[in-house]
C-alpha cells in the first residue's frame, strides 16, 4: 500500500531514532506530526507521560486524521546489576509512565484520529530486552518496562481488532544515540529505515507480532 499523504504522529521526535525516523517519513511523503515533551521548531509539546498532556494534544488535533502512530519516547536509567543505587522507586515509576502508560494514554487519547484513517495503526517502539526470550540479566527497569510494553502491544492487537486498527512492537536494534551508546552496533539510519519499512508493510494481517527492525520475529 502506499502512504504517500498520509499522516504519522511520533512522540520522542526531538533526537535520536525518533528525530531520523521523522526526516525519512517526510522524504517519503507521509504528513508527519512531530511531538516532544520539550519541542524544537516545528514540534507540538506532548508530555509521554502525562494523560492530561496526551488528552490536551487531541483536542488541539481534534478531527485531523492519524494514520500511524508511532510511540518512540524512551528512558534508560539504572543499568547494570541490582546493587546499582539508582533503582528508586521513582526510576521504576518514570520508566512504567514512559514506557507503558504514555503508549496507553496515546491510543487512547488518538483513537478518534485513528477511526478516520481508512488504514490506522499503532507502532510501539520496545526492545528485545523486553523478551523473556531474550532476558540477559541487568538493566531491570528497562527491560521489564519493555516487557510490559510488549504485552501492552499485544492486547492492544487483540481489543483494536474490531475497530480496523493495527498495532505491533517493534525492536530498533542496538543503536548509536545518546541511549544506545556509541558502542553500539547499528547506525540511526539504517534502524530508522527499518522501522518505517515494518510501520508501511503494518495491517491487520500481522498485527500483533514482535518484530526487529528489519523484520525477524522476536520470542516474547
């Protein structure tokens, strides 16, 4: 299907995977509505982890069609092993805001938006640290954070159903950001490239899955 002159809103479009995957989908020729809790030039302030915040944004964006919605906003606190002082409760609480409620919060604020696309979907961006499948010890806000988020996409999949909205999750890779670190494997580029290419090929047909950017299915 082609997506030429259809509507994406991104949340954490300031930097990162988030900032590149935004230029792409221009280039391509979707609309895209670019959102941050600290915006740039451009930009609209949504606050990820904030309802009222999510629910001011859609009535600003009230009877404007969104055809993707992509939830990309991340934190990564607290890695390595448990005896790491900064596993607070207030980290646990930021990351589950961030990465499980902002999504929920999202959806359910925009689902007016995405009942007006002829071909709505929902892209949550997780980790393959979410997957038991996958689990590797260490960096347990964020993986169970991304467990849940993986889960939220899941039955999200499974409820929207019925509506004609799509929704998946999807892992960016190890990438070269602020979060990834430089040490990691894969460039911005080439992971945003992908996800664009999982978000264009999203329907009905494969909601549900957990796939890495470019396209292997993960083990939850």
């Amino acid at each position: 299907m082609s997506d030429e002159g259809k509507t994406m809103l991104v949340t954490g479009a300031s930097r990162g995977i988030g900032r590149r995957l935004c230029d792409l989908a221009k280039a391509t020729g979707w609309h895209v509505i670019e959102t941050a809790r600290t915006p740039k030039d451009g930009m609209l302030q949504l606050d990820v982890t904030s309802a009222e915040s999510h629910d001011a944004l859609a009535a600003e964006l009230n009877g404007r069609t969104i055809d993707a919605l992509v939830l990309n906003a991340g934190i990564y606190q607290a890695r390595g092993s448990m005896e790491n002082p900064e596993y607070t409760a207030e980290a646990f609480t930021q990351a589950m805001l961030t990465h499980v409620a902002g999504p929920f919060f999202a959806v359910r604020a925009f689902m007016p938006n995405l009942k007006a696309s002829t071909t709505p979907r929902v892209a949550i961006i997780a980790s393959r640290m979410g997957s038991n499948a996958h689990a590797g010890g260490g960096s347990y806000i964020y993986r169970a954070s991304k467990a849940a988020a993986i889960n939220l996409a899941s039955n999200l999949a499974k409820d929207l159903k019925a509506e004609g909205i799509a929704v998946a999750a999807y892992h960016p890779g190890w990438v070269r950001t602020d979060m990834g670190s430089a040490a990691a494997d894969l460039g911005v580029d080439e992971s945003a490239k992908g996800l664009l290419d999982r978000i264009d090929a999203l329907s009905l047909v494969n909601s549900g899955s957990f796939l890495t950017y470019d396209g292997q299915a993960i083990g939850f």
